[in-house]
C-alpha cells in the first residue's frame, strides 16, 4: 500500500513551453501533497505544499506564477512549470501523506526529470 | 524552523561490515518524527526506518536500527552487515508540520 505514481518520468522540452507533471496516490487519500526540486548531488528542497481544494502554499523564493500547482481531488496533484527555460532544468519529486495514517511519513513518487533546451 | 544536520557527506564501508550514519536535529517541537529514507541511484525515495519522538525504545527493522537521543537530539542510523544493495544516498528527515531533510550521506558498500 501507499503508492505514489508520478509521471512523466522523463520531459525534454523547448524553452518557452510548459510542460506538467503529475503526481497520484494510488491507494490512499491525500490531502496534502508536497513538492521538491532536487539538485544533482544535493538534498531535496520543498518548493510548495499542495492543499487539496485550496491554493498551495509555496516557500521562499519559488516563484508561483513559474511553478503552478492545482490540488484538484484527494488523489491528484499537478505541477506545471510555465515558460520553461534551461535553469528550470532538475530532478521533480512529489510526495504525499496519508490522511489515514498518523505516522507522519511521507510517501515518494518516482520522480520527473525535466530537461529544458 | 527546525534544522537537521548530516555531517557526513560521504562514507564508506566494506560488504558485511556496520556502518553508523550521523544525524542532528534543531526543534522546539515535543511531538516529532524521525525518519531515514534511502535514495539509490534510481532516485526513487525508499523510507528504511521511523521512529516517534515520544518512543524511548529504539527503532529496528532488520539490518537497520537508530540510536536515538532525543535530549542531544541525535538521531544515527545503524546498518549491520552490509549489502552492495545499500549504496545509496542516504537522508535523515524530521516530520513536525513539514518534511524538513539533511543534507543526505552518500554510502558506498565496498566489495
């Protein structure tokens, strides 16, 4: 149980162009969902937390118009990088808590590696 | 803000061998998760271990066990008998109203 499936895996895109991404859980409930870019060799950074049926909540210095994300149901959440360009160039994870559980862990997709030419 | 700490970027350590992986954490909070997730070079986030903050009693699931010290707030990683498998990137993470990660340990198992 508690899967998260993210897709795509791979994106190469133009500059200029949006490209989204998506994240579901498969087996549980989400309410919160939560976004992270990843440097090579680097930690994961939290760029926003996605509230379903409410905007997300993004941390210092991302930029919400760049990265917009939609919470529409308590599976989906989306993450579109709008006019993308070549610095926007990372390693995507999302992840998810189960609203069932009380453990406090979340749950990681696989991933979305975005490569902007 | 909490803050955790990995002040290990890398480690290395001989197949079969234990190796302890180090973690610090800043927090006011009383009620807290502790967590170590493994990243291999799949990327894929793997949780390997959890422990709850108000639990005396150290975690273990298998080869992996912590040594937590919840007064020095420290919270390392054991893994006994170590597998090629294990090679990954390793993160401590501390679960108060967010996911808050180190600065992840790279561990190579040598054969």
């Amino acid at each position: 149980g508690a899967v998260v499936s993210q897709h795509p895996s791979r994106v190469i895109c133009k500059s200029g162009t949006s490209v989204k991404i998506e994240c579901r859980s498969l087996d549980f409930q989400a309410t919160t969902m939560f976004w992270y870019r990843q440097f090579p060799k680097q930690s994961l950074m939290l760029m926003a937390t996605s509230n379903e049926g409410s905007k997300a909540t993004y941390e210092q210095g991302v930029e919400k118009d760049k990265f917009l994300i939609n919470h529409a149901s308590l599976t989906l959440s989306t993450l579109t990088v709008t006019s993308a360009h070549p610095e926007d160039s990372s390693f995507y994870i999302c992840s998810a808590r189960d609203s069932g559980r009380a453990t406090g862990e979340l749950f990681f997709g696989e991933g979305s590696r975005l490569t902007v030419l | 803000a909490q803050t955790v700490t990995q002040s290990q970027p890398e480690m290395s350590v001989q197949e079969a061998e234990t190796v302890t992986l180090s973690c610090t954490y800043d927090t006011s909070e009383s009620n807290y998760y502790l967590f170590w997730y493994k990243q291999p070079p799949s990327r894929q986030m793997i949780l390997v271990i959890r422990q709850e903050a108000y639990k005396q009693q150290n975690a273990t699931e298998n080869r992996f066990s912590v040594n937590f010290q919840k007064a020095a707030k420290s919270f390392s990683l054991k893994i006994s008998d170590s597998q090629l498998g294990d090679t990954a990137m390793y993160f401590c993470a501390f679960s108060g109203n967010m996911l808050t990660f180190g600065g992840g340990t790279r561990l190579m198992v040598k054969p």
